[in-house]
C-alpha cells in the first residue's frame, strides 16, 4: 500500500520509462523468440528471423531498446535477462489481457454450516470461490490469474488455487510480500483492543466488508511497505508452518498439506477463533479432532503455543 519512495534505486519515473521500453509489440516478439530459444540466447540474424522483422534498421533500434536491462549482448548474440523473463511471467499469468470462467466444480467437503458439498467457481473478476451453494456460505476467497486455469480440468485447477493461496498466505505471514519481495507489515485487526474495549477497527479496514473470514473475531492484516498488495489472512494459517503444531496433527490422522484450506476448520471456520486479552492481544485458535481438541495460541509475535489438549 505503502508508495513512498524507498532508498533502493528506481521511482516511478524510473518505471514508466521501463514500461514505456515494452511499449512496442515488436520489443514484445524479441523477448518472446529468446525465451523460445536454447538457453535463452540467439545470435543477431536469428533473433531477427525469428521475429520476422525485414527491415533491419528498425529491428536493430527496438533491440537496442531492450538491451541493457531486459536482453543482454553476449559474445554469441543476444540473450534474455532476469527482468525479461519476469515480464514473459506477467503476461502468462494472463492478467493484462485474459479473463477465464470457471464452472461451479463440485467439491469433496462440505459446508460447515449445512453440510452440504461445496463448490468452486472462478469468474472474472479474478476471484476464485469456495463456497456453499445452499446456505451461501463463504469458506474462502482468494484472487487467481487466469493463466491458472490454462491447460488444467476443473480438479486440477482447484488444486493449483488451494497450492497458490497458501503460498502466498505463507509467504506474506513470514513478512516477505509474494508479489515484489518487499516488507510486509503483519499484525492482529480484531474488533477489540487490548483491554477488551470493542474499537471497531476491522470495519474501518479498506475493504473489509466485503472479506470472505469478516466474521472472524480477528485476522492477521498484511500490508506491502513497497507494493499494492493488502489484504487480511485467517489467523488458523499461521499453524500451517508450524512443524510443533502440524507434527501432532500428522500423529492425529490429519495431514494438513494434502487436506484443502476450506476443509481446515481452524483456518476457515469463525468459531475456531477466540481472542484473548491480558498485556497483549493473543488470538487462541482451536483444531478439533473429533472429540478431541488442540488449543493453540498465537501471539504479537505470531510465535504458536499449545495450550491444552483435551483428551475426553
Ligand atoms: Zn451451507
Ligand atoms: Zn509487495
């Protein structure tokens, strides 16, 4: 969210000059030929028939643009950079220019409300949705590119949304923003503060309205200090990486990397959650297990404890 400028080098200045180098769709076709080439490098006349471009001047003015940043010259010709195969990645992701519909899928885990089967569905919007066709039940909501439905049938792509969201709620969690790389600003937004006194601080938050967890008593808000990404992450994934905690639920029967986010109770369901108050906000969260139950703590610091467990 954050668009000081920082001390690394490049402003926007900077950035829309890069921009502006990709501005012309032959600069385009030259990145895309050396990413089709072995080891990412052509010589200068094969570089210039694989783009089809007769008129040597002007082919020779558009690499020139490229070069330096996106394309290097080597001693054998020309090859892709680091920069250069991360703006091929922006494109195939296909959100500049795409936009997929799924079909509701029908999935293998029920409402938690209802019990009846949820569904996925993808629109373009950008969002993919877990949620239950009966009672309208929300269990998760996360963006997805469009690249990720290329190529995949509705299982597949279902599995690649619950893949990519938890990597990316990993990554910001740990404080490292899965889009630049920058800081991230993690903390607690509950309702309360930390004398319990209600402040209402979660429907002040940008957006929060409309947040498929809203009913959650607290969630981890994460900011980018460098870049546009803002969101909010169930406190429950913060256990997901954490070997003391999903150890015991392997010991339990629960593997929590081959079950999906929306049929962890912990991480979607709101009655999982409970805040507690004392010197700091700690939010408490609960894995049942049957009969049994786990209470984990999470606190400032998003260090996990176990409580207690309950062997009844
Ligand atoms: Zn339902
Ligand atoms: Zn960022």
């Amino acid at each position: 969210m954050a668009n000081e400028s920082t001390e690394t080098s490049g402003g926007v200045a900077d950035a829309e000059s890069a921009f502006m180098t990709l501005s012309h769709d032959l600069r385009l076709e030259i990145l895309l030929a050396l990413w089709d080439a072995p080891g990412f490098s052509l010589s200068f006349s094969e570089l210039r028939s694989a783009v089809g471009e007769r008129d040597s001047g002007k082919f020779t003015y558009h690499l020139s643009e490229l070069q330096g940043h996106f394309v290097a010259q080597t001693d054998d010709g020309y090859e892709l950079q680091y920069p250069g195969h991360r703006v091929l990645d922006a494109i195939q992701s296909g959100v500049f220019h795409e936009q997929a519909a799924v079909d509701p899928v029908e999935l293998d885990a029920d409402c938690r409300d209802c019990a009846t089967a949820l569904t996925f569905e993808y629109g373009t919007d950008f969002i993919g949705r877990v949620h239950c066709p009966d009672c309208g039940n929300r269990a998760l909501e996360w963006p997805f590119d469009p690249g990720g439905t290329a190529d995949r049938d509705p299982e597949e792509i279902v599995n690649a949304f619950d893949r990519r969201t938890r990597l990316i709620w990993s990554c910001a969690l740990d404080g490292v923003c899965p889009f630049c790389a920058g800081r991230i600003d993690r903390e607690f937004a509950s309702n309360v503060d930390d004398h319990g006194i209600c402040i209402g601080v979660l429907e002040e938050l940008d957006r929060y309205d409309e947040y498929f967890a809203r009913d959650h008593p607290a969630v981890v808000s994460v900011d980018c200090e460098r870049c546009s990404f803002y969101s909010f992450i169930p406190v429950g994934v913060v256990l997901l990486s954490r070997p003391s905690i999903t150890g015991r639920l392997h010991e339990a029967g629960i593997d929590v990397r081959r079950t999906p986010l929306w049929d962890l109770g912990f991480v979607v369901d709101a009655d999982a959650i409970g805040l507690r108050m004392a010197d700091s906000m700690a939010i408490e969260v609960a894995i049942q297990d049957g009969d049994e139950q786990l209470v984990c703590v999470v606190d400032e610091s998003f260090d996990v404890s176990v409580e207690r467990e309950l062997d009844t």
